[in-house]
C-alpha cells in the first residue's frame, strides 16, 4: 500500500518552479490586487456591500435585542407631551414586509418605532394568518411586482375596518425608520377631516409629484377616504391596480381623487422625510438621481435635516437599533426643548402643483 508523504520544496526547486512560471505568477498577483481593489472600490461606493459581508462571518440575536430594546424601565425620561399627542393624533402604521424577516426584521421594528404607533400591522403572506399584528396578503402573491396592490389592500383595509378609529394612516417599508413623536408633532398642525398627505416630496410624472416610498409617507382619513372612494374606482391608466414602482402609482391615484401633497419641510427649508440613510444625507452621499427629483432643494450638512426629523430609509435591522440607541436611550444633560416652539416652524400649506409634467427618468 503507497502512502503519500507530502515534502516540502527545497529552494533550488522553488527558484526553478519561479523562473519556469514567474510570468503566470506576475499575471495572478495582479488579477489578485485587482480583484481587492474592486472590493474596496465597492465597499466605499455601497454601505450594503459591506453591512451583506459582516453578516457573513457575524451574527446578532436579534430577538434578545429586541426584548432588550422593548424594555424603557431603566431610562430617566419625561414623556408628558408625547404621550398626550399619543392620545389626540392617532396613527395606523402599515409596514411592507416579507415572511423572511419574521425571525429578524419585524421583531426590531416592533421593538424600536412600531411599538410608537397606535397600531401597526406588518402587510406580508404569514405562515400565521390569525396574527392580529399582520396583514395577510396571499391572495395578492409576494414579489416587487405586486407593491402597488398589496398598498391599495392595506389602504382600503383601513377604509373598511379602521376609519373612525385612526386620524392619519402610515405606509412604511420594513427599512424604514421612523420618529413617530415627531410625526405626530408635524400632523397636529394638520386637520385630518381634510384631504392631503405628507412625505418626501418627488416632482415628477404628474402635477403635484408625489412622495417617496421608502422615506413612508402618512395620509389623512379624509385623504383614504376620498382614495377609495374616487381613485380606487377610477381606470386603470389614472389609478393603476398594481406593479413595482408603488409610490408613484399610488401617487397618481391621489392626485386623481383630489388629494393634495402638503409641505412637510421646517421654515428653515429642512427635511422631515428622508430617502436614504441619515448620515448620506448629512455627508451628501444620497443617490445623484435625488437631485432631480425632489421638489425642493436637496441640502446636506447641517441644513439636511428638520431638528424634528421624521424618517429615514435603507437602515438595516442592526443599524435600526443603532439609531435608536442614539435617538432614545441616550440623552444630553442640560439640553432640553424649550417652553414654546415658534407655531410657525411648520408652515400648514398644500404645494402648489406644476403645469409642466416632468417626465424625465
């Protein structure tokens, strides 16, 4: 029986072995410097890249941190005026979901901004249908594709069994992060018994433009009524019944109901709403689509971002609770809001639509 005895080279062999194939060797190393420089490259350009390559050797017990998280007891905060504006503008949160995230995604979210709405219900196809938190959209197929239908199913949901019971209804991604205090504070200068909606503003497609999908944005009752009631009635080529590009044709039906775009920037022309992740926008590394766009300028710095900031959006399930550890489990001694906000600080007024149509992609 032969058994293989491995030897290592001498280095008369190794010199023969690199003068016989030093020029394959010179060709491998620079592929190999290649192929690293590609990485870093897009490392540097894509955040995803990099959060997709530390799940590959890290992994975090998200359901302890999210019973961590659910648990404010040890915190030395006063709530009196959030908890007051909990009571007078009550909002319906509908998240778009899929069942792969039950185990991660949607414990986090219901552990950080979910448990901040009245009520939140995760819109996806359950191995549970009898879950009172989700929304079962079987009969409507899962995929991109079908964004559209699954929001015109939670909107006309709400339409039927929640109308009297909420005064503003939320539609958010499962990557988006929301302030709710902060909402709330915005929609109190609002009347909800009129229609209208806030959110990232987009002026493309259609006269009033419309609001980004992924920054969420909230609709009045008055505004759901009059969607599912006028636009949900209407043909297809002025209210479309599903496909991918969700916001936009949601967009398109409001606008044909009735239901205006309200303005959700500071006086200061700061941003409520965000499309990405909050630091591209202080660091003005947003997507360069953005700029075309928004309805208004698009600001990096210190003028991105309202100081009553509502959202953000592409925010993972670990950099959700990483922003929330900043946002509500850490506080700065001495700094404090003062008595009374300037009443003026969210101007109440509808953006006037345009005459042109940008169509421009």
């Amino acid at each position: 029986m032969n058994v293989f005895r491995f030897r290592f080279p001498t280095i008369q062999q190794l010199k023969r072995s690199l003068k016989n194939h030093w020029g394959k060797l010179l060709i491998f190393c620079f592929l190999l410097v290649v192929f690293a420089g590609v990485l870093v490259l897009i490392a540097v350009q894509n955040e995803d890249f990099v959060i997709f390559a530390r799940s590959l050797f890290r992994s975090f017990d998200y359901k302890r941190l999210a019973k961590e998280y659910s648990d404010e007891s040890t915190l030395y905060v006063d709530t009196t005026k959030a908890d007051e504006l909990f009571k007078k503008v009550k909002i319906l949160c509908f998240v778009l979901t899929t069942s792969s995230k039950l185990d991660k995604t949607i414990p986090v979210v219901n552990a950080t901004w979910g448990q901040r709405c009245n009520r939140v219900l995760f819109v996806l196809c359950p191995p549970d249908k009898n879950n009172p938190h989700f929304l079962s959209t079987c009969h409507i197929g899962e995929g991109s594709s079908h964004l559209t239908a699954k929001v015109r199913h939670a909107f006309k949901v709400s339409y039927d069994n929640y109308l009297d019971d909420y005064d503003w209804f939320l539609k958010a991604d499962d990557d988006t992060y929301l302030v709710m205090e902060n909402l709330r504070y915005v929609l109190s200068h609002h009347d909800p018994n009129k229609p209208g909606y806030l959110g990232y503003h987009f002026q493309k497609f259609m006269h009033q433009g419309y609001a980004s999908g992924g920054a969420g944005y909230v609709v009045s009752r008055k505004g759901v009524k009059d969607l599912v009631e006028k636009g949900f009635q209407m043909d297809e080529e002025r209210c479309k019944k599903d496909g991918e590009i969700e916001d936009k044709y949601i967009g398109q039906c409001l606008e044909a109901s009735g239901v205006p775009v309200l303005s959700s920037i500071d006086r200061f022309e700061r941003q409520t709403f965000h499309t990405d992740k909050i630091w591209q926008h202080v660091w003005g590394t947003f997507p360069k689509y953005l700029v075309s766009y928004s309805r208004d300028p698009v600001k990096d710095g210190s003028n991105c971002c309202s100081q009553f900031l509502i959202s953000f959006h592409h925010v993972d399930a670990g950099a959700m609770i990483f922003v929330h550890q900043l946002l509500y489990r850490t506080s700065v001694y001495g700094r404090n809001l003062p008595q009374n906000i300037p009443s003026d600080l969210f101007p109440v007024k509808k953006v006037p639509p345009k005459d042109v149509i940008d169509n421009k992609i």
